[in-house]
C-alpha cells in the first residue's frame, strides 16, 4: 500500500512539474517574441494623416467610435498628439450630454469618427477621409 501512495504521490507531482515546465516555456518564449510590425492599423494612420492635413493647427476635436473600436480611439489620440482628442462612444446614451458640454467647454467645432455620427452631432460639412472614417465640421 505504501508503494502505491508513493508511486501516485510521484505521479502527481511529476504531470504537475511537466505542465508548468510547458506551460512556462510557452510564456517564456511569448515574451521573447519580436513585437509586431505595426501596431496602428493602416486605414487608421490614413485617416489621421488626412485629418491632420485638413485640421487647422492645434484645435481640439472628438473621436467618435462604437464600443468596440475604443481601442482606435486612444491610438488615434496618440497620432493626433498633441491635438487634444476626446473619446466619446455612440454606444453610451450619456456620451449624449458629455459631447455637449465638451463641445462648449473646449470649443469642438471637428469630429474625426467611423460608422454614422451620431444624431447629437450637428454635422455641417462631412468628408470621407478613407472607407472607414470621416472628418465632419460641426455646428457651434
């Protein structure tokens, strides 16, 4: 009876060693992977590019995104810098008042955004910057 104990006690910590051992080599080399090779997507740095172009210098404006495009909201700010660019959701019913006080606070009159502007958006003027996004002037 003891040598089973021990055999299946050896058992035990031998498939547990053997897992982590696997696991750990598979993180190890996760970390040592070269980065990739662009972390900005190209539809976004073609959209940026335009809207930095067409954008008088220094004046702030709105990235409007779907909830699952956040993520381009803050490397859109980054490739916008140092633009003040504010991040507002559509998907957010209280995104609806916040465009609003911002807008007057800090005196947005641009939104660079993807899908359909929002209806809170006063849009006067729209340009398509690439299939994806657009560049709109807003009312005051």
């Amino acid at each position: 009876m003891r040598l089973i104990n021990r055999t299946l006690a050896f058992l035990v910590l031998a498939s547990g060693l053997l897992i982590g051992v696997r696991a750990n080599v598979r993180q190890f080399q996760a970390a040592l992977a070269p980065p990739p090779e662009v972390l900005f997507p190209q539809s976004l740095l073609d959209a940026t590019a335009a809207a930095q172009r067409l954008l008088p210098p220094d004046v702030p404006a709105f990235y409007v995104c779907r909830d699952k495009d956040t993520w381009n909201c803050g490397l859109a700010q980054r490739l916008l810098y140092p633009r003040d660019v504010f991040c507002v959701r559509t998907a957010n019913p209280a995104h609806r008042r916040v465009f609003r006080e911002l807008q007057k606070r800090f005196a947005i009159r641009y939104a660079l955004g993807t899908g359909e502007p929002p209806a809170e958006l006063q849009v006067l003027r729209r340009t398509e910057l690439t299939p994806t996004h657009w560049l709109a002037e807003l009312a005051p």
